[in-house]
C-alpha cells in the first residue's frame, strides 16, 4: 500500500478509516466513548466524569446514537431519568481502546505520572528515571 500520496477525501471512494474519524475525531467523543465502556451512565455522571458541557454532551451523544454506536434508555421511576449505553457496535470499540493503550505504553514518556494498568514485568522493578533500553524499532511491513 502506498502511504505516500496525497490522502484526498473523495465523494465517490470510500475509506472506512475516514469514516470512523469522522465520527471518533469530534473533541470529546472517544472520552465519551471510553466513559460508557465502563458500563451504562446517566447524562450528568457523564458529564462529571469526563468534565463536558451539557451542550456538547448533548450534541455528542446524539451523533453516536444517529450511529447505533449508543443507546438512549428512558427509565420509568420518579423522577424519571435516561441512561446511556453502548451497543455492540460501540462495545467493539473496546480494542481501539486496547491498541491506543499499548502504543502508549511502548512510545510515549510519562512526564512524571504514574502509569496505571501497566502490565506487570521488569518494568515495575525499575526506579525512577531508569528504563529498560530503548524501545524496540517499529515493525515496517513492504509489499513485494
């Protein structure tokens, strides 16, 4: 594949990476995403938890519900209230999740956080400022 070229959004080709950035780069929604991850949430735990606007929640969740990426549950008790949930469409983004996870434990510094979630190895027997080498090259693959 050749990565070279000029990436030109055509109306007649359709790339699915496109269409899943279209949808996922909106500021806020890939935390929205992540939030429901953990299970069903109602509109104001959401908003607490990622620290977002009504408004803008408002209009996230909508696009992902236009997108059976969420679903919008009424529940019927006094006073009644909505919860939001991921379908299985939104539960399979659980591995980008996964992958965005592993990238940054190999390729990104921690600037004086501690990493949490980190796989137990050699890693945790380290002390401050040390580290295991250099991270490995990037495995480049070519087509012949």
């Amino acid at each position: 594949m050749d990565h070279s070229r000029n990436h030109t959004h055509s109306p007649d080709v359709y790339c699915p990476v496109n269409a899943a950035l279209s949808l996922l780069s909106e500021r806020w929604t890939l935390h929205l995403v992540r939030s429901l991850l953990g299970g069903a949430r109602r509109f104001n735990e959401i908003a607490r938890e990622i620290g977002l606007n009504p408004v803008t929640l408002r209009e996230r969740l909508r696009a992902l519900e236009e997108e059976e990426v969420v679903t919008r549950t009424v529940i019927s008790v006094m006073p009644p209230h909505v919860e939001y949930a991921l379908t299985p469409k939104g539960q399979a983004l659980h591995g980008i999740f996964e992958a965005l996870a592993e990238w940054s434990l190999t390729w990104m510094k921690p600037k004086g956080a501690e990493i949490i979630d980190a796989p137990e190895d050699d890693a945790a027997d380290l002390l401050p400022g040390e580290s295991l080498g250099d991270p490995p090259a990037p495995i480049l693959g070519s087509r012949k």
